[in-house]
C-alpha cells in the first residue's frame, strides 16, 4: 500500500510529483480517497498544472443526458440510472469539446475507466479519452498524432490544450487557415447546448471550414434545429466566414418564432422580408421562400439582390421542397448558388424521385427520434389502435339516398373512403366518443391535436366533440377549437394553444396546419383520423407530441390511432437513417414525382402568405353524407414504447409472460426470490425496467392486484387474489398479538394502505409522515414503538411474509 506524506511517490518510475498541498494529510493511504477526492485532489490540479483553464476548458460532472422517461401504466417517471454523465469535459473553449476524462477511487486499476471514457467521447465526438484512478492516466488518442492509441502517462505528463487542439484539427481535416472560423465562439448567454447540439453545430461549422457547399443536418422533431441553426450562423457571421445570411422557410409561425426566441440575440442586424418589399441594409435575412418569389416574373423580388449577395442560405424543413428540381426552392438555391446552402430537416425526403440526400449529400450528422427518447430529451409513446366497424368494409344496400339526395355508389367502402368519398356521421361520434373516454379517463384538460382528412372533417368533428363535452363546452366556449388554414378564428387561438400557460383551447381539431412548425410542448395526446401513407408526414405528426415540459408534468405521450397509420411505425425507414434510393446521372433530373392522391406524399401547397392550403371540403370529390348508419366499436390494441426502442407488438400480457420468465425461469425460483428480498419495491423496478407494466395488466384483469399476483397469474398460471383479499387474510390469523398497542395499530394501518396502494408503499419510511399513520406521532416515536428501526423494519418484514404466505 502507498503512503503520502508531503509529496506524492508513484508505484511506476515514470510518473512524477505533483505540489504538496494537493496531497492528503500524513500517514493517509491512497486506498481512503474517494473519487470525488481523486477528482479535486489529484486530477483537478494536474490538468491546470499542464494550462487548462478552470472557468473556460473544464467542467466536472457534466450530465449529457436526461435520463430515459419510462411509461409505467398512466404515470411517466425518468429512469435516473441511464442518465449519462461524464466525470469531467476537457473543452478548447466552451463549446468545442476535446476530450473526456473518467475518474474511478483508488481501489480501481488506472484503465478501468477507459471503456466508460470511450462511450462518452464518440457521444461528443471527440478522438481524446483518458482514465484516471489518482495514480496517473490512461491516454487513448484515436486522432492518429500520437506514437501509441493508447499509452499510460504520468499525473505530470498530462498534454496541454494547445497539443490536443492542433492534433484535434489534424483529425478533424481543418486546414490553418480555417483554423479561426472553426474556433469561433459560440453564443454563451442563455440556454446551453445539449450534447447533439454541439456536436451538429460543430460537424456543419466544420464541413464549411473544409469547403463543403451544401450541407444536411438530420435532427428529429423537439431536439432544437432553430437552436442549433442560430449556433451555426452565429458562429459563421462573427467569423464573416458569411456576412450575409438568409434563413427560409415555409410557415409564417416557423418565421415568427425564429425571430423572437432562438434568433433574437442578431437584434438590429436582422430583419424579415414582407410586403414585397427588399431592402439591402441588413445582414440577417428571414423570409418565407413564398414572400420572394410567385408566378410572375415581377413578384421574384429575390432577384433584386445579386446572385453573389448571400454568403449562406438556410432551408428550414428543406424536405418540403428544396429536393425537388422543379420547386420554388430550388429556383432560390439556383439562383444564390455560389452561397453555402445549409439544409434542416427531420426526415429527409428518399423516394425514387426525390431525395434530398441527393441535392445535399450525406447528412453530416443525425439525431433520431429513437436516440432522443433513449437520452430522455424526447417523449416516448403508448398507441393505442381502434378498429371502427364500418371502416372495414361498407355497403349500401341498393337504392341507398345519402343527405343531400345523391345515388349512393354500389361498392364497397373502407378506412381509405372515409371522410374522403363517404361520411358517415355516426362515425364521427364513435370517435369523438371514444376520444372522450380517454380525456375523462386521464385528464380532461390535456391538450390534444386531432389530425382529420380536410377542412369539414374537421368542422364536423369540432362539433362531435362540443356535443360528447357538453358541461366543458358550456363553460368554455373555446375548449374544442377548428384550426385550420381557413378558419381565422381558429389560427387566432394557435398561439394559446401552444402556450403552456394557457388553458384554452384544450382540443385542436385540424387537418394540415399543424402537422409541422407548431411547438406543441404540452401536447398529450395525438388523435390520427387522417389516412397518411407518406413516411415524412408520419414523422413530422408524431413530432407533435414528442416534446418533454416537466413543469407541466409533460414526460410522454399517447397516439390515439382510428386508421392504422401507425403501422408506419413497423416500416424499417422510420425512424432509420437516410438511405438514398435514387442516384440520377449527370444528364439525368431529380424529377418530383407525379401527384398521387392516394400517397399523399406531397406537402401541401401554400400561397404568397405562407400559409396551408388545406384539403378544401370534398376536395373535388363526390362526397356522400349519411346519417343514419350507426359505426361501433369493434377492436381496440393498445402498444407501448418497448426498451429496444421498438412498439410492443404482442398483447401486454403475452409480452410479460415472455419478460417475466427471461428473469425467472419458474415459479419456485420467483418465490424463493421474493422471500429473500428485502424490499419487494426492487423487484418490481427490474420487471418495469424491461417493460412489464403492472398498472396496465392490474386494468386487464380489471381488480386490484399486486404485482406479487399478477407474476404468478401471468407467467405462471396461479389464480390471483387481490391486495383487499390478502389483507383480510392477514387480519383473520391474528397477526398483530404479538406487538403493543400502538404498534398494533401502525401495522392494521399500513396492511390497509398495502390494500389500497399496494406493497412499494409500505416499505418507504415515508409512510411514517403521512395521513392517518402521522396521528401516532412522529416517524421516531412510531419507531420507538416497535423498539428501535431495526425491529420496525423486521416487523413489516414479517407482515409481508404473512401476506405473501398462500
């Protein structure tokens, strides 16, 4: 064992000596440092002895991640064991990562953090990982700069900034001349970067640094692409690597928010192009692509700016259109081609004719959904599917009139001619009914977006569902709002309707308006009415409700699914990686495909204000109207967010037989196992972990029963008591005659709180401090009464023995 006494000696001749009043106290052994100790003892005061400095080129305990919500029946709750934190985050200035550090107490070896260094510096991106335990540092380089990738060093010998930096260029492939526009400065005030963040900023900054034209960032919805866009042009405009810059989109909203949040800090250097009207003045240029350019020669008013007049062009969900040869984007792109042209999108448009990896090239990089939930920076899901009677097949019997006096067509109707050819308006109260139920079930005054097929699906179900919500309806005229492209009234309340301090409206009734560029923070629920075969609408629909607000107890969310759209999930292109389809020739156009009503591929078209031309009513369709045909009911599924990340595609009580039995391979083994623990709470958090959801089948099987029941129901075929049931039998043994008076009590009081709430709850100490156990006096006193914690501990031990004893 190693002593220290004033100055530091190593166990390896290599290593040196580090100051005297960094070492412990005389005659104290290495082996009594804790981490934290090797930390601000030892590392701390190496890596500043070799010039890093503590305010701008390290932080400690850095968290790159939240912690992955998990859905436990209606509750969401964030499983902290997978937050990801890294010991320390060595930076050349802030924002630009360089390496990771992993520091372990001095009972570990020197390399046993490396793997856990490794993991943390691909998440940053970053070829530097050390590992530390206080007696010197494990260095792997994956830059290619050093003599060895991975080489032991001495607490002395740790490399300085300006050593990392240059070998970080060299691996990065940033020549020296770019050097000062890669190491520009972020924007600091305000909100930090996440890990990804950083990570996008620094990849686009950096393909610009190296000469790339256009780049491709793929981030899913809620993960903060304006933010990120602001970093990059921030970061670009200070380096007047691009003085002139103009950001286009397609959405008035998307506009509007951009310049009052995440671009506000360019003041008066920005400006947003209206009215037609261009003036040259400014740097920072924001506009919706349909503001600049029309039909008619004159109304290209971007042609008044030169070609060569910006240096840089964003394209806000470039997926909508830059792509495409013949859109107006691309007039745009064409005419400022000199200028870098950056594209931001969540899901990159690959079709056999139009693929924006194609105009862009490969993404430089890409955050998915799935990886946002995994991180906990993005809400996981529960889909629930209903099956409507009719919408698998109707006919009408011959001679059938509809509403408006017309012939009814002789076929046979399904899912994809609802609300499109046929409108059954009973079907319209079967889902208003059914969406109602939910709301009452969970939370009336969750808010809620139902996606319909056009403008008078819309109207129709606003309507159904004012009358399905009549004591709501009556007291709040606004709870369930039409908002659509036509329908000012509605677009008026869009902005209560995001704000989460706003109640009202609650229920969203739309068709397209909203499938994109509304930050939805507070959303719960998802409602799709809407037949939707194109894998980006998909995508950006379901990126309504992917955003966490924990102040609103926001952690997830449910799809509420009338038209299968959510078999879209099992397509492998969700959620994948872009994969180009079609690689034209040089003499050959990326041609945009032919409109095909039945895809529904295309996004829809807007005019100069920017603004969605939704799906007029009928859509130019021969639309039938029938009243008097009644829709049920017929089948209803409901799917979790699994741990792969995949939807739980068996029944809930299939899927956790096969969980349950992964962890114990009978039931003998599961007994014996539940007896031995001690606090049974640890054994439901493992089963929950893997997705076994113990509220969810207790609701199945429609009593009240503990998990202890429910493992040996399902997995193994016992027949269940519920937790009332076992309570009583407990009470008729005579269980608590052994104990005093007021022990005997707390125990009577807690075997019912078991009855109601279940085992976890018993097994917290807190219990001690609520009603009615706090009328026996304070978690002390009611200790004291069982004769010490020991014995209390031991006596609700013994409760549990009792009540788990059939």
């Amino acid at each position: 064992m190693l002593v220290w006494a004033g100055v530091a000696r190593y166990s390896h001749a290599s290593y040196s000596m580090i100051p005297s009043a960094f070492m412990p106290p005389a005659g104290k052994t290495m082996t009594q440092y804790s981490e934290r100790d090797v930390c601000t003892k030892i590392i701390s005061p190496a890596i500043e002895a070799a010039g890093w400095d503590r305010e701008s080129q390290y932080r400690e305990e850095v968290n790159l991640t939240s912690g992955r919500v998990v859905v436990r029946g209606n509750k969401g709750k964030r499983d902290l064991k997978t937050i990801r934190r890294a010991d320390y985050v060595l930076y050349f200035k802030p924002g630009i990562p360089l390496a990771v550090i992993e520091a372990k107490d001095p009972k570990h070896t020197v390399r046993d953090g490396m793997q856990q260094a490794l993991a943390y510096a691909d998440m940053l991106d970053v070829p530097f990982a050390f590992a530390s335990n206080g007696d010197g540092f494990i260095f792997h380089d994956r830059s290619g700069g050093g003599v060895e990738v991975e080489s032991e060093i001495g607490l002395a010998d740790f490399p300085s900034p300006d050593v990392l930096w240059q070998r970080y260029l060299a691996w990065k492939g940033i020549p020296e001349s770019a050097e000062a526009v890669y190491a520009q400065d972020y924007y600091t005030i305000g909100k930090p970067a996440r890990y990804y963040q950083l990570t996008a900023v620094n990849r686009a900054v950096e393909a610009v640094s190296r000469g790339q034209r256009r780049v491709l960032l793929v981030m899913a919805t809620g993960t903060g692409k304006t933010f990120t866009a602001f970093q990059i042009i921030w970061r670009l405009w200070k380096a007047r690597a691009a003085k002139r810059i103009l950001f286009l989109a397609d959405r008035n909203i998307l506009i509007d928010q951009t310049k009052s949040n995440d671009f506000k800090p360019f003041g008066g250097a920005m400006t947003k192009i209206g009215n037609r009207e261009v003036d040259k003045s400014f740097e920072i240029y924001l506009s919706l692509y349909q503001a600049v350019t029309g039909t008619e020669e004159v109304q290209n008013i971007y042609k008044q700016f030169s070609p060569d007049f910006f240096d840089l062009i964003v394209i806000d969900e470039c997926h909508r259109g830059s792509a495409a040869e013949d859109s107006a984007w691309r007039d745009i792109l064409d005419y400022f081609g000199s200028a870098i042209h950056l594209g931001l999108t969540a899901t990159p448009k690959e079709t056999e004719a139009v693929s924006s990896t194609t105009y862009f090239g490969e993404p430089v990089f890409t955050y998915s959904l799935r990886q946002g939930i995994e991180d906990g920076f993005l809400a996981p899901y529960k889909v629930i599917r209903v099956d409507l009677d009719k919408d698998l097949g109707w006919r009408p019997v011959k001679g059938k009139v509809d509403a408006k006096g017309q012939l009814v067509e002789d076929r046979i109707y399904n899912a994809a001619d609802m609300n499109r050819t046929l409108v059954l308006t009973q079907r319209d109260l079967a889902v208003a009914t059914r969406i109602t139920e939910f709301l009452k079930a969970t939370d009336r005054w969750a808010k809620t977006i139902v996606f319909c097929e056009d403008i008078d699906h819309a109207a129709r179900m606003r309507q159904a569902l004012i009358n399905a919500n009549p004591d709501l309806a009556t007291q709040h005229p606004k709870y369930c709002m039409q908002i659509t492209g036509d329908n000012e009234e509605g677009k008026l309340e869009l902005d209560n309707f995001i704000n989460p301090k706003k109640a009202l409206p609650v229920i969203a009734c739309t068709s397209r308006l909203m499938t994109t560029g509304v930050d939805a923070k507070t959303c719960k629920l998802v409602v799709l009415d809407r037949s939707i075969k194109s894998m980006t609408e998909f995508k950006q629909i379901i990126g309504r409700g992917t955003r966490i607000d924990e102040d609103y107890d926001k952690l997830w969310f449910t799809i509420l699914d009338f038209k299968k759209a959510t078999e879209l999930f099992a397509n492998p292109a969700f959620d994948g990686d872009p994969v180009v389809i079609f690689e034209p020739k040089p003499e050959q156009p990326v041609v945009p495909p032919e409109d095909d009503p039945g895809a529904d591929d295309t996004p829809p078209e807007l005019p100069p204000g920017g603004e969605v031309v939704e799906d007029p009513p009928g859509g130019g369709r021969v639309k039938y109207i029938i009243n008097d045909v009644p829709v049920y009911v017929l089948n209803e599924r409901v799917q979790y967010y699994g741990p792969d990340g995949k939807l739980v595609t068996e029944s809930l009580k299939d899927y956790s037989r096969i969980q349950i039995g992964k962890r114990f391979d009978s039931l003998d083994t599961f007994l014996a196992t539940w007896n031995d623990t001690e606090k049974k709470a640890a054994i439901i958090a493992e089963l929950e972990e893997q997705g076994v959801l113990f509220d969810e089948l207790a609701r199945e099987a429609g009593k009240d029963l503990d998990p202890f029941d429910l493992i040996c129901h399902v997995a193994f075929g016992k027949k269940p008591l519920t937790r009332r049931e076992r309570a009583d039998q407990v009470k008729k043994r005579d269980y608590f005659t052994t104990y005093g008076a007021t022990a005997r009590k707390v125990l009577e009081v807690l075997l019912d709180k078991y009855a109601d709430e279940g085992v976890a709850n018993i097994e917290q100490m807190e219990v001690l401090k609520v009603a009615p156990l706090d009328q026996f006096g304070s978690p002390v006193e009611i200790i004291k009464a069982f004769g010490g914690k020991t014995r209390y501990l031991a006596a609700v031990r013994e409760l549990e023995r009792c009540l788990y004893a059939s």
